[in-house]
C-alpha cells in the first residue's frame, strides 16, 4: 500500500502536472512521529514470513507482478545473501572491537533492503552507494575484505569501480546522489537503457544535495533510482528531527513517484526496485524509493546507541527481522530444511574466518603512496614535495 | 588567417567551440549558458551549434551543477562548467573539494576527474555583493585541484583547450574586467604549457609578479616606472596551481626584488606563498625582502570604493619604490 497509490500507480513522465494524491501533506501528517507510527507501506512478505495475498491487498497488486518469477531457488539465494552479508558485517565489528579496524558501519537489519535492490540490478546498470551498503557491495560481485581497506586505514576505496560497477563509498551524506543523477544524464545521452540507483539514508535526505539531485534528475528526466534506507536514526537524531512529512511523499514535490516499501522484505524490496529500475529504463525518469527499515546497531561503532534510544524500540524491530522472516518462510513451505540452514552455518563461518585473516595480513600501503595519484597528469608542486620526502627518508639510511 | 585580433571573451568563445568540435564528449553546463550565451556571452551560439544535448542550461543550484558534472565525467564525458560569479560558488564548495579533488586519489588513480569549472572572476566592474572576488586561494589550497587564470586573449584561447584536454579537475578563472580587452591570438600557434609562467615584459631592476586581471596593471606600472627610469619585469604567473617556482626564480636571481599583486586579500594569499618559497629559493639573492600588494583583510567593499580597494598603478608603483629604496 502506498500511501501515494494513486499517483504511482500509473508511471508517468517526470514534469507532468499530476493531481495532488488526497492524503499528501495534510496538517495531520506534519505532526505525526514518523518513527513510532505503523506506516503503511508495500509489503510481499508478513513479519511471519506469510506471502502478503495479492487479491486481498490490490495496493501491492502492481508490485507483486516483478517477483512472479521468483523461484524457491531465487529466495534460497536471497537468504544465502543475507546470511553471508551479516556474517561479514559481524565480523568486521568484532574487529573493529579487537583494534583491527579503525571504525565500522554496520548494516545489522538493513540486509533485505539491501539484498532486494541490489539483486534487482543488472549488470550494467550502475550503483553509488554511501559507506554502510556491504550488502549491496555483495550483490554488485564486490570481495567484501576489499570494503575494509578504508575502514582499516590503508586506503580510501580498495576496488575499481568500473569493474563492478559499484562506485567507491561515499562519506560526505548526500553528495553521491549528484554523482548518480549526473551518471544516469550521461546514461540517457549515450543511448543506453541501464539504469542508476543511489543509495542513502534519512539523515541525507535532508542535505540540499539530495535535493538538488531530485530536481535535476526530473527535469532532466534521467533513468536514476533514489533507493533510500529510512533506518530511523541518522547518528542519535531521529526522523522527527530530520523531516515533518514521510520522506517518500518528498518525491511528489519534483514530480517523480515516490514508494514507501517495507525494507525488512526482501521481496517487496526486489520489486518495487525493479518496478523503478524499469520506469528509468522505459525513459520514465527517476523514482524515489523509501525503504522503511531499522539501524539494529549503532551508527558506526564510534556511538552508543542506548544513550539514545529505548530498548522497547529495538525489540519491536528485532521482530520484523529480515532473516528470520525469511528463514520462517522457507520453512513453512517446505523451501529449504535444516541441513540447509546448517550448511549455510558453516559456509558463512568460513566467510568470518577469511575476513578475519586478510585483515589481519593487509598491508599497510607504500610510505611513498602519500604522492601518488594526487593528480592525473601531475603537478610540480607534488614532485616537488615527493622528491624532498624520498631525500627525507634517504637520509636514514645507513645512518643509525 | 592564423593570427587573429580578438577579445578575450570571444577568445573564450572561439576555444570553446574548437574544443567542441574536436571531442563530442565535451560538454557545456551552467545557469543561462544555452539561448542567452551565459550572462558574458562566453557561451555565445554555441548551443545553436551543438544542441540542447551538449550546450545544457541549468537548474540554479551550484552544488548540482558540479555534482552532476562529477557524475557525467564518471560515464566518460568532460564538462566544462560555467558558475555565473566568483561568489556563487561556495554552495558548489563542498562538491569541489570533498568529491571533485579526490576522486582520482581516492580510486588510486582509476578514476580520471576532466571536469573544468570557469568562473568570471575579480572585480573592477562596478558590481553588487558577491560579484567581483578573488577566491584562488581557496582553491589552490585544496590538493588535487589545478588552479589558472590567462590574462590575455592568446591565453584565454589556448589555456582554456588545454584546461579541457586535461584528465585533472582545473578551475579556470576568468578575469571578468578583461572580458573586452583584445589581443592577438594565433590559432596555429605551439601553445606555452598551461601551468609555466611567462614573462611578459622584459627588466632588469624589480620583478613583478601578476596573473589575471593584475598583469594589466603590472605592465601599465612598468611602463610608468620606466618613464623614471627603472626597468621592472613583469612575469605573468597564468597557473596558481601548480606555481611556476621556476620562471620566478629565473626572474629574481636577475632582478634581485619580488613584489607579488594580486586582487585577492593579501593574508594567505598567493603573495604569501611565492614570498616563502622565493625567500627559501633566492635567500642570497634577493636584495630586499618580498612584497605584496593585494587585497585588504575585508570583505570586498562597494563598489564606489572598489578603486580603493583593487591594487592600482599607485599602489604598485609604491611597492617598486620600497623595494629599490632596500
């Protein structure tokens, strides 16, 4: 059910006048605590890991359509993807706990919001993401120990972006949200039918960038997907703090479709992001998709949630957990047994193990690095610099 | 014909178009850079020429207008980008120096930036607030960002291609005031290296250090210093960043004094930084010590007051005189 059902029922063309959707924006809706109310959003997959019935709930009916292809063999896949992207994402907290990484961004609840975008992209189409999308990193074929080199502190990447197409992350908040909408420009002017997804969270939504994206990506019409990850909390401020209207409904405003899907549904979030990939690829501009979703732990692994947060919030959410949902799913219908789950226990431990050993084994990079690649066609000044530092560390040299 | 008179605007106008032509990657953005031709005309017929598709009028929003420019050099394009004013371009700040500057170094070299960012600068025009400052500095200061401003209409034609052609980020800044100033420009020439000096008058008692909307002055204040006798030179820095440490110091070991002019405040400004590393590289050499004339430690004043403020021939002149009178 989205709120703005009738509007984004019908893909249309950014820059259209569309009929204000009845229930945008009222009074009422301003005063709402947007964190605590039950939102209505689209859901394929109950809390329970019941398939959301189609003929009884037709606000979904034109979601459902893009995972009516999904097999039991598709939904073990999306469990697997979670599972080894939690494992990594423990993993990586332990080790910022042990002194072996100099800061962490889990994505501890965020797996199916994750996992069902990303796996809704296809190949060429192109992602920027922020720093905490190791879930979509996975997706994109994306080593996960190369998401550690810049939380390690021996670079601040670790991967070609081409490769993958899976741009570097991006700390600034809101800034790649530019890259993506200018990316998706370029997408159009070559011709191409890819598409572009940016990901970032509520607390971005309310730089000016995210903004700035939004109008250039509708007047300019472009094939790029605003996939943000509402998870409540941006550090210790809340969503009240961050805007007074649900933030899908923000769309309405630059003439794109705005969805609110349930981000803790792998399902749901595989199809309305393949509903909005397909509207960029068909020319119908961007879609601004608001996965509804929960930060489990702190923001990075520098804060301490229970200074801001109530434990009754935490529970609640930790009931909607996206892979248990599925796991009970899976379950229930006979798509997967125990041995499975066993068997996916050891493989994710594996997956912990070499985590653990390739960081432990990174090595620091080249003193002389510090000078390389500053520029792409050089610059005096850091010859310069580079020479007097190599003379520098020369010095030493049979000296002691 | 090879050797053309031009202004500097049209200069601009002219390198554009060839630059246009020879890549169809390159591409125009900006507020009123299409149908209007950019409020300097710099951008004159061009998106008659190449379409709405290559010559793309803006939203106003400087942020988006470089962010988006980021994102098209990562699908392969080269943007060459136009703010409006000098003083507009902080809100697109923070895309240039926290995104634009480091793309290259933090992909490890794997990610090219070839965006250009031309901004009117400077002042001298009678202008409102925000519209006639020299903001060089704060982007010379900023590691992985090229940093020039031509002074003449030859320049403007040639540094400006160059700027384009190069896989770096530059910001390219326009003195505004020169805009109508006319030179000739040799379209066939062998073009100087975009970040060297040139000395652009010959002399043998002070050097004078310029770029931009100075190298005027600076010349003007040399032909008068001449009438009483001194030869001054006049060396025309056309790159900020990197400097040409080079060409100064060849100029100082034979002038012996340095004054550096620039519109822009004098404190950690450009002056600030040649007067170091010149003291550090001519210290036996110079027969006095460094000086600068510049802008004042304030915000750039009204402009019935801006003649006070810009460095004039008197004010430089001045400078000549206290370093000879070491």
């Amino acid at each position: 059910m989205t709120v703005e059902s009738t509007a984004a029922r019908k893909p249309r063309r950014s820059g259209t006048k569309r009929p204000a959707a009845a229930n945008a924006a009222k009074p009422a809706a301003a005063t709402a605590k947007t964190h605590d109310a039950e939102p209505q959003l689209v859901q394929l997959l109950t809390p329970e890991g019941v398939r959301v019935d189609v003929a009884e709930n037709p606000d979904v009916a034109e979601f459902a359509p893009f995972v009516a292809d999904i097999t039991t063999d598709d939904l073990r896949g999306f469990y697997r993807d979670m599972v080894m992207t939690r494992r990594f994402d423990g993993e990586a907290t332990a080790l910022q706990r042990q002194g072996e990484l100099g800061l962490w961004a889990s994505l501890l609840g965020q797996e199916a919001a994750q996992i069902g975008s990303g796996r809704a992209l296809r190949d060429d189409d192109y992602v920027f993401p922020t720093y905490r999308e190791h879930g979509v990193a996975w997706c994109r074929g994306v080593d996960p120990t190369n998401l550690l080199g810049m939380f390690r502190g021996v670079n601040h990447g670790g991967w070609d972006p081409t490769t993958n197409n899976f741009h570097l992350y991006t700390i600034v908040i809101g800034s790649q949200t530019l890259h993506a909408t200018g990316y998706a420009m370029g997408v159009a002017k070559d011709g191409a039918d890819s598409a572009v997804i940016a990901y970032f969270g509520d607390g971005a939504s309310s730089q000016g960038d995210v903004m700035e994206a939004f109008n250039f990506s509708a007047v300019y019409n472009s094939p790029v997907v605003f996939f943000c990850q509402n998870n409540q909390w941006a550090i210790s401020e809340p969503t009240e703090r961050q805007m007074r209207v649900p933030l899908y409904q923000r769309a309405q405003g630059f003439g794109f479709p705005g969805v609110r899907v349930d981000g803790n549904d792998v399902l749901a979030c595989l199809a309305v992001t393949r509903w909005a990939l397909e509207r960029a690829r068909r020319g119908e501009g961007p879609t601004l998709v608001e996965a509804f979703t929960y930060r489990m732990g702190a923001h990075t692994t520098s804060d301490d949630p229970t200074k801001y947060r109530r434990d009754e919030e935490t529970a609640a959410w930790e009931a909607k957990d996206p892979i248990l949902r599925l796991k009970a799913h899976l379950l229930a219908t006979g798509g997967a047994d125990e041995a499975y789950f066993e068997q996916l226990e050891v493989e994710s431990e594996a997956l912990g193990k070499r985590v653990r050993e390739v960081v432990r084994t990174m090595p620091d990079p080249d003193t002389m690095a510090i000078f390389e690649n500053v520029y792409a066609d050089g610059h005096a000044l850091v010859d310069e610099e580079r020479a007097q530092f190599a003379a520098y560390l020369a010095s030493f040299e049979g000296g002691e | 014909m090879a050797v053309q008179k031009l202004t500097i605007a049209k200069a601009l106008n002219d390198s554009l178009r060839k630059a246009m032509e020879e890549d169809p990657k390159v591409l125009i953005m900006g507020e009123d850079v299409g149908k209007l031709g950019g409020v300097f005309r710099i951008t004159d017929g061009l998106q008659k020429d190449f379409g709405e598709e290559r010559v793309i009028d803006t939203p106003l929003a400087e942020s988006g207008i470089v962010g988006t420019a980021i994102g098209l050099a990562l699908r392969g394009y080269r943007p060459v980008v136009e703010i409006q004013f000098d003083g507009f371009v902080f809100p697109a700040y923070d895309q240039i120096v926290t995104q634009l500057a480091k793309m290259h170094a933090r992909s490890l070299g794997t990610i090219k930036m070839p965006v250009v960012i031309r901004i009117p600068y400077a002042g001298g025009i009678g202008a409102v607030e925000h519209h006639s400052e020299s903001p060089e500095t704060l982007f010379a200061h900023v590691p992985g960002l090229k940093v020039v401003s031509p002074s003449n209409a030859s320049d403007a034609y040639w540094m400006l291609q160059q700027a384009i052609l190069s896989d770096d980020p530059v910001i390219f800044f326009e003195p505004k005031r020169r805009y109508w100033d006319k030179g000739e420009v040799d379209v066939e020439a062998i073009p100087d290296a975009l970040h060297g000096s040139r000395v652009a008058r010959t002399g043998t008692d002070v050097t004078l250090a310029a770029y931009g909307p100075m190298v005027k002055v600076c010349l003007q204040a040399a032909e008068a210093a001449a009438e009483e006798g001194k030869s001054v030179e006049v060396v025309d820095l056309r790159s900020m960043s990197p400097v040409d440490f080079d060409g100064i110091q060849a100029s100082v070991e034979k002038t012996r004094r340095l004054v550096v002019v620039h519109e822009a405040p004098v404190f950690l400004g450009m002056g600030s930084e040649i007067a170091a590393r010149i003291t550090e590289r001519c210290f036996y050499h110079l027969e006095a010590p460094v000086l600068r004339v510049g802008g004042y430690h304030a915000p750039y004043p009204p402009a019935r007051l801006e003649d006070e403020y810009l460095p004039g021939l008197d004010r430089v002149l001045d400078a000549v005189d206290r370093s000879l009178a070491y």
